[in-house]
C-alpha cells in the first residue's frame, strides 16, 4: 500500500498519466490524479478514444498496481493528443467541477455533492460484480442512500443502502451519467415498455426490411457466447447480410457493422433500452453531439451489391481499418485488407497481432465492423508510424 501511496503521490506532483490497475478485474483507468486523500484517490478519466470523459474516486484498498509507462500509456497519450488535436466532443469544462478537502473523507464529500445536485453516480461495492447507477438520497456518517436506475429495465425501482467500507469505485461526471441524469430527471413520465422480440427463425430480413421502411432504432444479439448487442438503424438488407449505422452507449453514432442473416440470435424492435437510448440520441442531437468530427455518418449502401465483398474493397483501396469475425472462431480479427482476389483477401493484424497476417474467405465472415472511432484511431497510429 505504502508503494501505491507513493506511485499516486508521484503522478500527482508530476501530473503524470496513469493506468491504475484494480484488484480481481481487468478494468482498470487511465487519468491524472486529481485529489489524494488518507484512502482513496480521484482521478480525471479519459476513455478509449482518448476524450476526457468523467472521473473516478478509486479506493486503495480497489487498488492493484499504478503504471506509469509502457505501450498502452503510450498509444493513449498518443490519442488523446489526437482527440484535442481533432476537437473530438467533449463535456470537459462544461461540468462545474465538484470541490474536495483532501483531508477529509472524499467518499462522504463525494455523495454529499451528488446529493445535492442531483447526478447520476456509478457504484462498485465489494463482493458484488454489479455496477450500480443512481442517485443519492441520504448522507450519513458513514454511509449513504441511493435510489438505483436501471436503463435496461424501467420497472427496476430499488433503494440501496451503501457502508463507505465498501466502496470499490465511484464514477462520476462524463457523457453516459450526464446523459442518464437528463433521463432520470424524466423518471415519472418513464413509460415501461414491453421487449418486441423476434428469434432467428429465417423470417429477420422481414423484420429488417420493416425496421429500414420506418427507420426505427432496434437492437441485434449475434450467436455466440458473447454478451454482446448492437443498437442502431437498418441501412441496408437482402436476404444474405444487414447493415446497421450503430449508436454508442452515449446515443453517438458509432460506425457501421455488418452481420450475416444466419449469425443472428434474435432482434428486438421495442424495450426499455431502445427507449433509453432513443431518448440519449435526441438529447445529442440538440446538443450537436451526434457523432465525432472525423466520422462519417451519412454513408449510402445500396442491399442489391454484394455488400461484404463491397466493403473489404473499399476498405483495401482507403487503407480502411475493419475488425472482422469469422465462422467457428469466437475471435475477431482487426487489421486493414490487401491483396483482395475472388475468393479471399489478407488482413494485415494491428493490435495485439501487429505484424501478422490472416487470409480470410469471404464465405468465412460473419461480421464486418468499420467506419467507427477505434478504426479511425488505428490508423491515424499507422499513419503515424509511417506505415
């Protein structure tokens, strides 16, 4: 603890970025140091695309390892220079920032503060894998009350009572809990809906067909062992493959994927969630949040194409970065194509497999993700590196 203690107080002093590496998880944050207190630490958070979104109080005893340098340090120094560079959108200094006494109790400070204004807070207490959002009611010595929201499910109405002993983790300020708090403040016009569900029984470009007629926002789950879904609208469907213009968790546009019919577990045109980021897109919109400046949103594909050996050309003659699944693999490959014949490309890997190759046959592709902030990113760091 005394060498974690010493490693905070450094990237204080210095105002160094860190990673701070949690226990018993692979989560950890990248930030500076804001405050340190007698047990816990705050830092300002920047997120993968390395915009400055939010902040963390981590409590020491959450603490694993503090890194000061290495390749990941590097590659987010190098985005977040892009992002500023770039004017990538940011609530950065829109936010009043909350006021902390480092010698006093910064959990009790915490709380009190979101109390009183009324923001959203993400919670992670120990000896539950749950990360709990809500309000704060109640204060006390050495506790606090919260009044949980679920934006998957608006029928979830709990209150939870949290010892600061058991604070791992607080999350605070940043788009997707300033976004929530706008929901919440709407919490009794919030109209439970109930989820429109439709399996893959063969019928999906149907449902596709009707979801890209009345531009309605659905969400698709992907076979596999995943937990994993996409949100956004059809742009494209024949009786092979789909393409959805995505929406982040943040309601953002988040680039395109595409998904072959028989990859597809089910679609759900109608929940709780829909609503939720229904309601996060509208509020982006007027806000002029929608989509980050070096994106394209607005791209046109025509369903009559042959749409996957489409995109791996266009990819290919743009040195476009795609991320790529294949059939009988649950990995995904990241990389930009080349050398694309009649039957099969190559992906040269970026990533953790800088380097390597993979040949793929398009008869192998499940999904094709592109046009989204991360792809944009890695090739700005291949340009970068003169590659």
């Amino acid at each position: 603890m005394d060498a974690i203690l010493m490693s905070l107080m450094t990237a204080l002093n210095e105002h160094l970025l860190i990673n701070v590496y949690q226990r018993d998880t692979d989560d950890f944050y990248t930030g500076y140091v804001q405050v340190l207190g007698h047990d816990a630490v705050v830092l300002g958070t920047y997120n993968d695309s390395g915009i400055a979104d939010g902040c963390a109080l981590i409590a020491f005893s959450a603490i694993d390892q503090v890194e000061f340098a290495g390749d990941d340090l590097d590659s987010m120094n190098f985005r977040i220079n892009l992002a500023q560079a770039q004017h990538f959108l940011t609530l950065q200094g829109q936010e009043k920032p909350l006021q902390f006494d480092a010698t006093q109790n910064l959990i009790q400070q915490l709380a009190t503060q979101a109390k009183a204004n009324g923001q959203m807070v993400m919670v992670v207490v120990a000896d539950d894998d749950a990360y709990l959002e809500g309000q704060v009611t109640a204060v006390a010595e050495d506790r606090f009350s919260m009044a949980i929201f679920n934006k998957f499910n608006y029928t979830d109405v709990r209150a939870l009572q949290v010892d600061f002993s058991d604070i791992l983790v607080m999350e605070f300020h940043g788009l997707d809990l300033k976004l929530e708090t706008e929901l919440v403040w709407q919490r009794d016009h919030l109209k439970h809906v109930a989820t429109k569900l439709y399996q893959n029984d063969g019928q999906l470009a149907g449902v596709f067909q009707n979801a890209l007629a009345n531009n309605r926002l659905i969400s698709v789950v992907p076979k596999g062992p995943e937990d994993q879904f996409f949100v956004g609208r059809v742009k494209a469907v024949n009786d092979r493959v789909v393409v959805l213009s995505l929406k982040d968790m943040a309601g953002q546009f988040g680039g395109y994927i595409l998904l072959t019919l028989p990859s597809i577990q089910n679609v759900a045109t109608a929940s709780d969630y829909l609503q939720t980021i229904s309601f996060y897109e509208k509020w982006d919109q007027t806000h002029h949040f929608s989509q980050q400046p070096v994106l394209n949103a607005d791209r046109e594909f025509d369903p009559n194409d042959d749409l996957i050996r489409t995109i791996i050309s266009e990819a290919a003659g743009f040195e476009r970065v795609v991320r790529i699944k294949v059939a009988d693999s649950d990995e995904h490959f990241l990389g930009y194509p080349e050398n694309v014949g009649e039957t099969d490309f190559d992906l040269n890997l970026v990533g953790p497999d800088d380097g390597e190759t993979a040949q793929i046959r398009y008869g192998q592709i499940r999904e094709i993700a592109f046009g989204h902030i991360f792809a944009y990113l890695q090739e700005a760091q291949l340009k970068n590196a003169g590659r």
